[in-house]
C-alpha cells in the first residue's frame, strides 16, 4: 500500500527545521571527523547563544510584522558602554569625583543602553509612523557612531576575570552563555504563550487593524517588543564583550543578518503573525551548524556568505510556498 | 491608592538596591595617582627592551644572505628556526643582518645590494607594524594585561628607530657606500616574496 506525499506534507511542514538541521549535521559529521566531537558540541553552543538572545528579540519583532536591522550595533554600543563604565568610570573632575561602576554595574548599565536605544527605535516607529525598516536602519548607524565615539575607535580590553566569567564561564558543566540564552528563551516562550502580551504580539501581527478594533494598543506593545528586542541585543553585547575580554567597536557587525536568517529559517513569516520562539532557536542552531561545518571543512569566508545567503533564499522560498498552501 | 504606594516604594527600594549595587564613589585625584602608578607605560618598556633587549641579542640576527637561500630551499625549515610572531596568522618576523652596497636612496628607502647581488631595501620614511618588537622572540604575551599595551610598544619601538636609527642613517647614507646593518623583516608564510625585502633597522 502507498501512502501519498500529502499525508506527510503537514508533518514534513511542521517539522522542516528540525529535518534540516538534521541532515546538516549528517552531512558535515560525514565530511568532517572533528563535527561530532563534545568539544565542538560546546563551541558550537556557545557560539549559537548570542544570535539566539539577539533572534528572540528580532522574533518578537517580526511577529509584529516588523524588523529590526539595528540589533548589531546596539549589541556593540551596549557592550562598549558596559566595558567603558567598568574599566574607566565616569570622572566629574569640577567636583572632583569619581564614579566607579562594580561588575553588576556595568551589566546593568548595558542593559539599560540596549532597552533605551530600542525603546527609542520604538517610539520612532510608532509616534512618526515611520517604517520599521528605516527607523532601524537610521539606529544602525546612530548606535554604531555613538560605539565609535565612546571608544575612540579603539577596543576597550583588560576588563577582568569577573567580568569575563559570564562570557566564560561554566555552570554545572556547561557554558554559563548557554544557561543565560536558555533562561530567556524559556521567560520569552512562557511570555509568548502564557500572557496577554504575547497574543497581542500575534495579533498585531496577523492584522494590525483588527488587533486596534479589538482594543489592543498597538504602540504600547510595539515598544514594549523593540524595547525587548534591544534589551536582547545588549545581552548578546555583554555576552561578546566578555566572551572576549575586550569591546571591539566593530563588534556585532552583519549580526542582524544572521539573526533574521535564524527568524526566518526558524519559520517566522516576514509578514508577521506566524511563527514561534522555539522555531527561532531551531534556525539559530542551524545558523551556528552551518558557520561551524563550513568553518571545519575549511570553506573560503567568501563562500560562506553565498552558502548563508542561499539557505535563507532557500527558507523563504518554502516559508512563501508553505504559506499559499495553507 | 494605598496599593499603587506600596508598587511605587517597593520599585524605589528596588532601585535603591540596584544602585547600591551597581556604583560607588572616590575621590578623582586619588584614582588619578593610582592610576599614574600603576598604568603601563609603553616608552619605558619599549626603551628598556631596546637596550637591555634587542641591542645587546642583535648579535644572533641571522646571516640575511644564508636565509634568503633557506627560503629558497626550505621554506618551512627557515620559518621554523629563524621567525617570531606574537600574532596568530601567516606574518612571521625575522631579525636579520647583513652587509652591503647602497645602489640608489629614494624618499621612502635605501636601496642596498648584497654580497651576491641580490637586493633589498631598508625603510627610512614608513617605519610602522610589529617587526622591531616581534623579530627578537624575547618579548612574551603574558607580559602584558591587554593589546593596546602590546601595540603601544611596536609605536614606541618604532619611534626608537626613527629617531635613533634611521635620522642619522638618512642623513649620512651615500650612494656606493658600504653598510653593515642588522633589522627586522616581515614575511608572510604563504605568499612569500624573497625578492621584494624590506628591513626595517634596528642598527646600522
């Protein structure tokens, strides 16, 4: 007896990400014998954990049916001001003051910049009307100015064994950014599928105007999600920097890149309204896998971009197909 | 209203907390002068390795003329036992001597040809990069806490050179003279060019 291909279409659908990952790690771990090793296995985690703070943030962002291009150089500048405060301070020389800033400090000092600077993209959007896609694209270059002017186009290094704990750290046998990048993975799926928040994310996503009629306030959930989203990124900043031990004024660059791919892959529609967090963790380890296979089979750089660049063509081209079909 | 009192107290404490926390307060001077003490001063180091270093080993620089050949022959064997690098990467640094004839002088180098007719150049505008600090082998990474420090010694370095080495060697250099002079020469491991050497001086 044959079964037709339309009995599995859905389950191939639902699970398409998880199939191609799958067969990635089948086809690199046949090409190269250090893939499946448990020291790769941990790189490679390590090295996912901040595109998957960055990606959830942009999830959230592209549920709403919206797009944030400036998660990179909000990662730099937050990790540069964090670096900043916590090796030089702020000196108030008229009043003869210094303001030292402890570890927890400089974290929170992060934080803060990331949420502010996306708050702002927000409220850019949301008060003016304006596009996602240019008011982010204006932050992209405001925040990575602002990184080049707090750091002198110099990195800032020498940033302590604290510091860089969290960055290198290990916790019960595993990298202490992997607990950090499942941790909000876990508070922002719980957020999307336990709260009102996160149905107002969908539904704004789905159809903005109905989500109005039905008395959702719009602009305060899309700040509420840019400022989330810029949080995430300062996260994935701080992340960097200590992993590091040093805030590169370049850091994060094309990292938006990378980040959308891991939505997109992850089966969150551009359009918006569609999509899901775990969706975006399973494109992020796609992502990772693939920068790592490619990296163990010694692919030319340049190669690699076209490889990245052809599996996302590849994700929204089914993303689109499978969308028709529904 | 009592409610939204108790929000508004518990989120000040909240701040309070994390205030406390995240900052505290010194007098400026006196972080400055610490600071002043305990800051790494890139001159000094890069003055005291010049003379207690470099000069006094420039001595097992490297017959310039024997390397050539060895790079001719045995690339990976001349790298192996004549090169330094502090970096990761396919630049490696070679302390090198050498006698010569200058053949020409131009705006950016002295143009010298060795004992068996091959030439090389020795920088006199463009002294720049990590050769004089990495050729020797006798600095160690874990010297320094951070690379800022480590780049400021090459700058230092390198002004050494400009001002002790190359200056006068610029001002006295004729053309058909006959130099002894022993450098820092930068090659990179897969495309290497034996017949473009620039030296950058450390004596001459």
């Amino acid at each position: 007896m044959q079964i037709p291909l339309q009995t599995y279409r859905p389950v191939l659908l639902k699970f398409q990400s998880l199939i191609a990952l799958l067969i990635l790690c089948v086809a690199i771990g046949l090409l190269s014998d250090k893939f499946f090793t448990v020291a790769n296995g941990w790189n490679v985690l390590r090295q996912i954990s901040v595109n998957v703070c960055i990606s959830v943030g942009m999830t959230l962002v592209v549920l709403t049916a919206g797009i944030d291009l400036s998660v990179g150089s909000v990662l730099a500048l937050s990790g540069a001001i964090a670096a900043g405060l916590l090796r030089n301070g702020i000196e108030l020389p008229a009043n003869n003051l210094y303001i030292g800033f402890t570890v927890f400090g400089a974290i929170v000092a992060g934080l803060l910049t990331g949420s502010v600077l996306g708050g702002f993209n927000g409220w850019a959007i949301t008060r003016f009307n304006l596009p996602p896609f240019v008011a982010t694209l204006a932050m992209l270059t405001i925040a990575r100015g602002l990184t080049m002017l707090w750091t002198e186009g110099f990195p800032i290094t020498g940033l302590g064994d604290s510091f860089t704990f969290l960055g290198t750290g290990w916790f019960l046998g595993i990298p202490l950014p992997v607990w950090i990048s499942g941790g909000i993975v876990l508070v922002v799926v719980l957020l999307m599928d336990q709260t009102r928040f996160g149905r107002y994310v969908y539904a704004i996503g789905g159809s903005e105007s109905a989500a109005r009629l039905s008395g959702v306030n719009i602009n305060r959930i899309k700040m509420l999600v840019y400022t989330i989203a810029g949080g995430l990124a300062a996260v994935g900043g701080l992340l960097v920097t200590s992993r590091l031990d040093s805030a590169q004024p370049n850091a994060g660059t094309s990292y938006e890149l990378d980040s959308i791919a891991a939505v997109v892959i992850g089966g969150t529609s551009l359009s918006g309204g569609r999509g899901s967090i775990l969706g975006t963790v399973q494109g992020a380890v796609i992502i990772g896998v693939l920068n790592n296979g490619l990296v163990l089979l010694n692919v030319s750089p340049f190669w690699q971009q076209v490889v990245k660049g052809i599996v996302i063509l590849l994700a929204v081209i089914i993303d689109k197909s499978s969308s028709r079909n529904d | 209203m009592k409610r939204n009192g108790l929000k508004y107290g518990v989120l000040v404490l909240l701040l309070a907390v994390v205030a406390y926390n995240s900052v505290y307060f010194r007098k400026l001077d006196e972080v400055k002068a610490k600071g002043a003490t305990s800051k790494f001063d890139a001159a000094a180091y890069a003055e005291a390795f010049w003379k207690t270093k470099l000069l006094p080993d420039s001595g097992k620089a490297v017959e310039l003329i024997a390397l050539i050949q060895q790079l001719k022959t045995d690339k990976d064997k001349a790298f192996e036992a004549h090169s330094h690098a502090l970096s990761i990467g396919n630049l490696r640094y070679f302390l090198v001597r050498g006698t010569g004839k200058i053949t020409a002088i131009g705006d950016h180098d002295v143009t010298v040809m060795l004992s068996n007719g091959s030439e090389i150049t020795i920088a006199t505008e463009y002294v720049f990069g990590n050769a004089a600090r990495d050729a020797s082998g006798l600095i160690s990474l874990t010297e320094f806490d951070n690379t800022m420090d480590l780049n400021n010694v090459s700058a230092e370095l390198n002004k050494i050179i400009r001002n002790r080495v190359v200056a006068p060697f610029k001002a006295s250099a004729k053309t058909g003279q006959q130099i002894r002079f022993i450098g820092a020469v930068e090659l990179n491991r897969e495309h290497l060019h034996t017949d473009a050497i620039e030296v950058i001086p450390i004596r001459i």
